[in-house]
C-alpha cells in the first residue's frame, strides 16, 4: 500500500515537473504558475503522504491491538 501511494506521488510530481519544463520551454505566460504550482506541490505532496501513512499506521496499529485483547479474552 505504501509503495503504491510512493510511486503515485513521484508520478505526479515527476509529470508536474515535465509540465512546467514544457511550458516554460513554449514561453506561455501561464509557466510561471505552473512553477509556483510545482513548488507548492513538491513540499505539500509528500506531507500529505506521510500524514496519510501515519493515520493509517496508527489504524492499522489500533485493529491489531483489538483483535489481540480478543484473541487474550477469548482463552480466558
């Protein structure tokens, strides 16, 4: 799961990059907010990823310990 959204990201962020790189070559007016769009993206794309992982994580984490307090009850 978190390979996946990895590489999703880098995809994104690679293809964002191409875009910008294009544009700025063709001399659009719109390349400079492409550049500021790429910026924004670069630093809140990975954020966003890591605070998904870390909730999922933490989820995850909690259903584990759930099933383990059963599996404890259970054999009592």
């Amino acid at each position: 799961m978190k390979r996946i959204l990895a590489s999703a990201t880098i995809c994104i962020l690679v293809l964002l990059y191409l875009i910008t790189l294009i544009l700025a070559i063709a001399d659009r007016s719109q390349s400079s907010s492409w550049f500021l769009a790429s910026l924004f993206c670069t630093v809140v794309l990975p954020v966003l990823l890591w605070i998904y992982m870390h909730c999922y994580d933490l989820v995850k984490g909690k259903r584990e310990e759930d099933t383990s307090e059963k599996d404890t009850k259970d054999g009592e």
